[in-house]
C-alpha cells in the first residue's frame, strides 16, 4: 500500500516540475532488494527533474526515503531516458 503512496507522491513531484507534464511516466519493479521506481520524463525536462549537479533528483531521493516507513520495502527512485 505505501509503495502505491510512493509512486503517486513522485509522479507529483515530477509533473510540477518539468513543462511536459503528460509524458511523465513511473514504471514500479520489484526486486529482491526493494522496489524501484524508473521515472522517464520528456528529453528536454531531464534536466529540470535532475537539477544542478543532481541536487533536484537528490532531494526527489531523499523525500521518499522519509515517506517509507522502516517496515516497508526500500524504494528506489531511477531517472531514465
């Protein structure tokens, strides 16, 4: 149940970021090392979700590392083109 909360949390954050909003999409795997979350937004908004020196997708990590509660599996946020 959290993990949906997870995703929902970083597709809104991702669409307020970047001018493209409706091609922001989240691709959830499972693993046996937690779950991750592959994040793709449109090539001219790459920048926008990963920041200066990555400081934009640092805190985006950092957000759902806090959201995750300690039972819950780790999640993992991946910015992929």
């Amino acid at each position: 149940m959290a993990e949906r909360n997870v995703k929902k949390l970083v597709e809104f954050m991702a669409k307020s970021l970047v001018t493209k909003p409706e091609e922001v999409t989240i691709q959830e795997t499972e693993s046996s090392e937690g779950i991750i979350l592959e994040l793709r937004v449109a090539s001219e908004d790459m920048g926008k979700v990963i920041g200066k020196q990555g400081r934009i997708a640092k805190a985006i990590r950092t957000v759902v590392k806090a959201s995750t509660g300690r039972d819950d599996k780790p999640v993992f946020v991946e910015i992929v083109d």
